[in-house]
C-alpha cells in the first residue's frame, strides 16, 4: 500500500502523505460533526459527561488515499498558477501614469 502510494506521488514531500492522512481524520471529525448536530455540539464538546470524543484508528483505504492525493496535487497546480500569475502581474505595467495603457511618449503625440 505505501509503494502504491509513494510511486502514485513520486516527486512528494512526507509532508504531502501526512496531508493525506489528516483528510481521512478530517472524515472522522465532520462524521462526528454531522452524528452530533450542529445545535448539540457545543453541549457534547464542553463539560459533557461523556467526557471527550473518542475516535479509533480510521481504516485508510488506499483508493481513498489516491482520490486525496489526486486532489493534493490539483490544488498544488492551482496555488502554483495563482503565483505565476501573481509574479506575472507584479512585473507588468498594466497603466500608464495617466492610467492609460499606451505609453505615454505615444499618448503625446
């Protein structure tokens, strides 16, 4: 399973496997989430006399572990084209001093 995964993602960080490990907690917490209630989870979370959640070990299926992954990695390629296009932006000279896109030796002629 971990060969599976670490040749799925071969140019990762071990970072980028512990953001797939924390989707499947992620699962855990909004299960427990939706189980609860929204309006009873304040009362379940503080001074409960359950005393705190409990969650066991998730079971991480390696598919599961490959759909996250896929969705790491488009959101790296989305953050990746936010900064070009940011650097590129940065660099351009979108208006003139006039607020004109001709230049300006142009506008005065």
């Amino acid at each position: 399973a971990i060969e599976k995964l670490v040749d799925a993602f071969p140019n990762q960080s071990i970072d980028f496997f512990g953001a797939l490990r924390a989707r499947i907690y992620d699962d855990c917490v909004r299960n427990f989430i939706a189980d609860t209630g929204l309006e009873g989870l304040g009362s379940r979370l503080v001074n409960s006399r359950e005393g705190p959640p409990k969650f066991e070990k998730p079971f991480m299926p390696v598919d599961k572990l490959l759909e996250y992954g896929n969705l790491l990695v488009e959101e790296q390629e989305n953050v990746k084209r936010v900064q070009l296009a940011d650097a590129y932006l940065d660099g351009a000279e979108l208006a003139g001093v006039g607020g004109s896109s001709l230049p300006e030796d142009v506008q005065d002629a």
